[in-house]
C-alpha cells in the first residue's frame, strides 16, 4: 500500500495543475498517517513502509512521463517495463516465502 500511495504522490506531482497538487496533497496525508500508525503498533516494519513510500515514488516519477507524453504504458523503455514488472512480482512472491517459512 505504502508503494501506491509513493506513485499516486508522484502521479501528481508529474500532472502539475490543481489536479496535481489535490493528489499530492491527499497522498501525502494518507502516508504521514500510515507512517504515524506505524509508530504506534507494535511490530510494524517502519522501514519496510517507508522502502515501499519510496520504492513506490521512484517507479512512478520514472514510469508518468513516458506514458503521459507517449499515451500507452507499454511504450515506456523495456527495462523500466522489466524493473516495474520485478517490483509487482516481489510483492506477492515475499508474502509467499513468508507463508512458507512462518505458516502452521
């Protein structure tokens, strides 16, 4: 979630405009806040949120432009395509390993 909330802030910030800035403006509230939480439940990996904050913010400064000025996600560089696929499969494969390792 941390990721989503890094790319919809740097959604916004590569729109520009008032759109933009309302974006910006609503992820950035929903991250504090998650980060804040964080703090205050026992156990959470702060770092981890804050890797996927910025993880999340890296991936969508790089992927915006492309697919803003070239129209189709798909016309962005094969390795930006690559690295973004790599980072949606580790994801679900790092809840999986852990399942294996901490399951009954």
């Amino acid at each position: 979630l941390f990721g989503l909330l890094g790319a919809g802030w740097s959604l916004g910030k590569r729109h520009g405009g008032q759109w933009g800035e309302d974006a910006r403006r609503m992820f950035r509230t929903w991250a504090i806040s998650g980060v804040l939480y964080s703090f205050a439940v026992p156990g959470v990996s702060i770092p981890g949120h804050v890797g996927g904050l910025i993880g999340g913010a890296l991936l969508g400064y790089l992927l915006v432009p492309q697919a803003r000025r070239m129209g189709a996600v798909a016309r962005n560089p094969p390795w930006l395509v690559l690295l973004a696929g790599l980072a949606l499969f580790s994801v679900p494969a790092s809840f999986a390993l852990a399942a294996l390792h901490f399951g009954d």
